[in-house]
C-alpha cells in the first residue's frame, strides 16, 4: 500500500502534523499537537524528548499510521514494515513468547531462525513460556524481539524502558544500540529520559507543552550508543540550557 | 469425592422417601433402575434420547454460530449495537411456547420448525453474553494486531478468539441445559419421538417410573457431555493462565 514510497530505500520520514485534537470525556476538545514538523533521513535513530503528557504516544501512534484522525500528512520510511514498541508489552497472554514472535512475522515468509536475536536480548530459555509468567523485564524484551523479527525498516519505540531497573534498562539499551545498527532501520524512540535520548540517538527533537510542537532540534556527532558518561552528561547539560532557552522565547512571543 | 457421597445421598432419601409412601406415584430408585434396563434393552430408550440428542446438538449449533457473529458484531459496533438492541429485548422477552407455537404454525410440525424454534429460543442469550465479552476485548491488542499488520484470519485466531473464550464457555454452559429443556417442550407439542414426546405419553398413563427414568438419564448424558467436552475444552482454552510456579 506504500508502494509509492518505497520506491528509493533511502526514503526519509516525513510528519507533518497540522492539527489533531481529540475529545476529552467530557466532549470537550482538547488540541494535543499543532504545527509539528518532523524529517528524519533514513536508517537513523531520532528521539522525541518531551515532558510527560505533551502528546508524544499520540505522535507515535500517527507515525504507526494507527491514527488517521488528524490535520497533516505522514510519509513513513522503507515499504511500510513496521516493527512497534509500545510502553507496555502488549503480548498475547494465551501464546508462548515464541509463538507472540512469530506471529507478528509476515505470514507468506519462510520461518525465519530467530536464536540470534532471541540470544541478544537473553531470551533463549524463556521462549516456551506464556507472558504471563515472566517479569516486566523479560516482557519487555519479548516485546523488542518481536519487532526486530519483523526485520523492520521502519522501527517505533514508545518509551520502552520506563519503570524497569536501571541495570536492566542499560543492558537493554545496549542491546537496542546493537540492534538498530545491525540493521538498517529508521528508529523513532519516544522518551521523556535525556541522559537515554544522548546516548541513543543521532537526532534529537525536543517537544514543547501541549499543543505540542518541535521546540528545536539538533544532530549529535556519531557515534552513538557508545558515548561515554562524561559526554552524555555534558551534551544533556547543554540541551538543557538550549531548552529553557527555547521556552523562554517561545513564551514571550 | 464429596460431590459422589452427595449424590449417593440424594439417591438415599428418594429410597427412603419411596419407601415410606408406597405409592405409585413416587417410585423408588429399583422400580425406575427396572424400567431403564427393561427400556434399553428393548432399543427403546437409545432411541429417544438419540432423537432428542440430534435435536439438541442442531439447535445448540444454530444458535451458537449466529448468537456469536450477532454478539460480536453489536459488541464491536456502535451502530449495529443501537439499532439490533430493541429486537434483542423483543427476543430475550419472547416467551418461548410462543415461538415454539408460531414455528409450528408458519413451517409446520416438522424437524426444521423444531429445532429453529429451539435455536430461537437460545440465541439471545447467546448474543447478550457474546456482546459483553466483544465489549471487553482489550483496544491494545487491537492496535498491536494492526500495527503488525496481522492478517484477518490471524488476528480472529490469536487475538479475538482466545480473549473470547470464557465467554463462549459460559454460552454453551447455560446454553446446554436451555436447549435441552425447551427441546422437551418441542416434542412434547410436535414430535412422534424423542424424550418430550415419551413423558408426554407416560404423563397421560401416570406412568410416573417411565419419567424418571427418561429425565435421569438425559440428565446422566449432558453431565457427561459437560465433563468430557466442554470442561477439557475450557481448561485448554485457559491453560495460559498463570500457572503457580
């Protein structure tokens, strides 16, 4: 259905959100996003970093084409293979998590051998097991494993380490770093964590408060993933300085 | 354990009972246990129950297949809910001895009025119980399903039906002993056979030993229906629960 896109591989992502609103419980409208611009060039890893509530899962969710509801347009990325991350794992409980892998898997594709990727993210033993008896850690890296069985060219993660330990949340932001430049693939991880945007991503797009926007945003040099503690804490520094910089103006306008 | 000490009690004081009032009209366990075998030696008794079995098992099915796509579908849409929803109360209010008389009135006294009017009877309950449980299905997983771009037969294998699964069980518990009982009433008015059609003649000979003896042993047959199919049906359909580890 994206044929028209996936002409040249290289394609970029493009949003342009006008306007979405949507109706509160009381059927009061409630604008969430105007005016947001959004391009990032293929194969790399942007973060939107935004305060809590400011409307990034609904971004996501229009990027996932899960929302049409809104003012604006979305060219996504490669042929529209979608690997997705929610916060929560969403597993289907009554399938083991091999089975919750391989179904998200195109059907008409040959079984693909899964141990490299169940290796990486340490779930060998657990594949027989139903979700419901692993931890939220484990959970969430079935849930990573199954969007990277896609073998996605276009990736979206929505704060996918949130509430976890921050060992686990480490390890498994290593794994993601090995993961996404392993493969090809446009990412777009949601997070309202700095320190985790700096070490992740080459692009950084900062979100105003609701209606939400781009307050600016910024490339970090490569290369990602391996940037030291030092770093990490000097780049977030001076993000936050550009950040309230980039509120004050845009209050006093 | 306790459920057989139970029954084995049960059957004591219907013994008892018989026993002090000697009457023809309560008899005891043996006097019923002689009409059963002396019934199903001659094929007599198989016979019934066979008919009235198939009748069941035609009526359930019917009912089963269009209760669920109704239930999903007013459970699932809006609109369909909004208008579907007044026919369903006219339905579920519908005494069923009057479906059973139009059946046989608009089709005539044949199997088809039988058994329709039967599934009628059983399919809105069916469809109130499908309804809450398309309501319940959880919009997460549907957004994961589209995300992944599941295909239709998969998102209806793995993720509706199993989260539908306790739903489908409570219908076709209830629904079971419903189509069973209306079925009598069926055959009772319409039918030259099965087990309606026996109590309503062993009724006009106060034949009361004959009753018993029918009504025990469809009662034997759908426990064992229950307990071989539908439970061990049920516990696969749960057997993702978590386990206690």
């Amino acid at each position: 259905m994206n044929d028209a896109q996936s002409a040249g591989d290289a394609a970029p992502l493009e949003l342009r959100i006008d306007a979405k609103t949507y109706l509160s419980a009381d059927g009061t409208p409630v604008e969430v996003v105007r005016g947001l611009r959004l391009r990032l060039e293929a194969g790399a890893f942007g973060a939107l970093i935004g305060p809590s509530g400011c409307g990034k899962t609904t971004i996501l969710r229009i990027a996932a084409g899960l929302d049409r509801d809104f003012r604006g347009e979305s060219k996504t990325p490669g042929s529209g293979r979608l690997g997705m991350v929610f916060q929560e794992p969403r597993l289907l409980p009554w399938r083991t998590v091999e089975q919750n892998i391989r179904l998200a898997m195109p059907l008409h594709e040959t079984p693909v051998d899964l141990t490299g990727l169940v290796e990486t993210l340490g779930l060998g033993s657990h594949l027989a097991r139903y979700p419901g008896e692993l931890s939220l850690g484990l959970a969430r890296r079935a849930a990573i494993a199954r969007a990277f069985a896609v073998r996605p060219d276009f990736l979206l993660l929505d704060e996918p380490f949130v509430s976890l330990d921050e060992a686990v949340a480490d390890r498994l932001r290593s794994e993601l770093v090995a993961l996404t430049s392993r493969a090809k693939v446009t990412t777009l991880f949601v997070t309202h964590d700095l320190a985790e945007a700096v070490q992740l991503a080459d692009r950084l797009f900062f979100l105003s408060d609701r209606p939400t926007y781009v307050l600016f945003e910024t490339s970090l040099p490569p290369p990602r993933g391996s940037r030291s503690k030092q770093t990490v804490a000097s780049i977030s520094d001076e993000m936050r300085a550009r950040t309230a910089q980039a509120r004050a103006e845009a209050q006093g306008k | 354990m306790q459920r057989i000490y139970s029954l084995a009690a049960l059957i004591a004081v219907w013994a008892v009972a018989a026993a002090l009032i000697h009457s023809r009209l309560l008899p005891g366990p043996l006097t019923v246990g002689t009409v059963f075998l002396a019934d199903t030696r001659s094929g007599e008794l198989p016979y019934q129950m066979a008919c009235t079995l198939a009748r069941v098992a035609g009526s359930f099915a019917f009912a089963m297949v269009f209760g669920v796509i109704a239930g999903y579908a007013m459970g699932r849409l809006k609109t369909v809910d909004r208008y579907a929803d007044a026919w369903l109360i006219v339905l579920i209010n519908m005494p069923a001895l009057v479906t059973i008389i139009f059946a046989y009135v608009w089709i005539g006294l044949n199997e088809t009025a039988a058994i329709l009017a039967v599934a009628i009877n059983k399919l809105p309950n069916v469809i109130v119980v499908m309804r809450e449980g398309a309501r319940a299905l959880d919009p997460e997983l549907d957004e994961m399903a589209e995300a992944f771009r599941f295909s239709w037969p998969t998102r209806i294998r793995h993720v509706v039906v199993p989260q539908l699964a306790p739903y489908l069980a409570a219908s076709s518990r209830s629904g079971l002993s419903i189509v069973w009982k209306i079925v009598l009433v069926v055959e009772l008015i319409g039918r030259p056979n099965g087990v309606g059609f026996v109590l309503g003649s062993a009724f006009s000979l106060f034949d009361m030993a004959r009753i018993l003896s029918y009504a025990i042993s469809f009662i034997v047959l759908m426990l064992l229906v229950e307990s071989l199919l539908v439970q061990p049906l049920e516990r696969r359909a749960i057997r993702w629960r978590r386990r206690p580890a």
